[in-house]
C-alpha cells in the first residue's frame, strides 16, 4: 500500500534487521513472481538481480514478498490461495488495461516503481477485473448463475504439475505410447 504521508516509496527490503538497496522497477519484480512460481519445494533462487549494491548472503522468499505484496486493508477478499491473476497469462489484458485506461504503454515505459504498479492494478475497471472475478467465483444456490461456473472454469489459471506429477506424466506417456 502507498503510504503518501511519506514523500518517497519503498526502495528496500529488510533481511536480518538490515535493509538493503533494491531495485524497483516493476519487471524486476514480475520476473521475481515468475521465479518463485517455478520454484521447487527447498530449492534456491536466484534473485542477485533484485539488489542494487550488495545483497544478504542468505535471503529468504518471506523478505522479499514483504515488498513484493505489501498489506493493503481493502478489498478484504474472501482469504483464498486460489490464483486468479497471472501476470505472464495475463499480460496482454495487463498492457491493455494500462494502455485503455491511464494511457500507459507497458511495454516501451523507462520505469515504474512496483507499488505504482499494484496501486495502478488495483484501479483497473476492464476485463482483467472481469477475469479475475470468474476466477474466483464460488457457485451459490441459485440456478441462474450457472454461466459463472462456466466462465470461471474458461479463465482459470492451471498450476504447474508438482515434480511428482510430471513423473507420473511421463511414465504414463512412456507405458501408453503418448
């Protein structure tokens, strides 16, 4: 969340009570929900590319999405895990919604600082909002909203397989000829 009682934005994170120097343009930090979406369960990543001087000898995810998702009170959502944007899958909507509505071209802009960028998300009012709410949907009693049900499950996002169930792709792909 943006604090504008101060007169800059965040230009650190803190690992082990030090702050160090990050950069904070907002591709720095969409590679970074990248590389921590393919991230196996107890493996290292490489995020050297975050930091501006010098960076902590060990450094954990948590320091990071500290920065990466600051806490904002509002909306309150429903306290799901259910992934309902992408920023990949999504990025043509995301370009299309900054270029529609704050005529900003994502894709040529010098820089952007990450919380400029999640405040200016959070604004938009076209179809990627749409996206999201089919994603998150929850199916009522009610027989008429039916076509949610249908639209959630057109939009949504598939997580990657685990290791273990891409073994068991591949064997079964290698037993049935796939």
């Amino acid at each position: 969340m943006i604090d504008l009682t101060r007169k800059t934005l965040p230009n650190t994170v803190t690992v082990n009570g030090r702050a160090y120097s990050i950069h904070t343009d907002f591709r720095m930090w969409l590679r970074f929900f990248e590389d921590v979406k393919t991230m196996r369960s107890g493996q290292l990543v490489d995020v050297s590319y975050l930091f501006k001087n010098d960076m902590p000898i060990r450094c954990d995810v948590a320091s990071l999405m500290e920065f990466a998702s600051p806490h904002n009170e509002v909306p309150r959502g429903s306290g799901s895990d259910e992934i309902i944007l992408d920023y990949r899958i999504d990025s043509d909507f995301i370009v299309a919604g900054f270029w529609e509505h704050y005529q900003i071209d994502l894709t040529s802009i010098e820089y952007l600082h990450w919380h400029v960028f999640l405040a200016l998300m959070r604004g938009l009012t076209i179809q990627l909002r749409d996206i999201m709410q089919y994603r998150s949907y929850k199916k009522e009693d009610r027989k008429d909203i039916d076509v949610y049900e249908e639209l959630k499950r057109t939009w949504e996002i598939i997580p990657p397989l685990t290791e273990e169930e891409q073994e068991e792709l591949d064997e079964f792909s290698k037993t049935f000829g796939g």
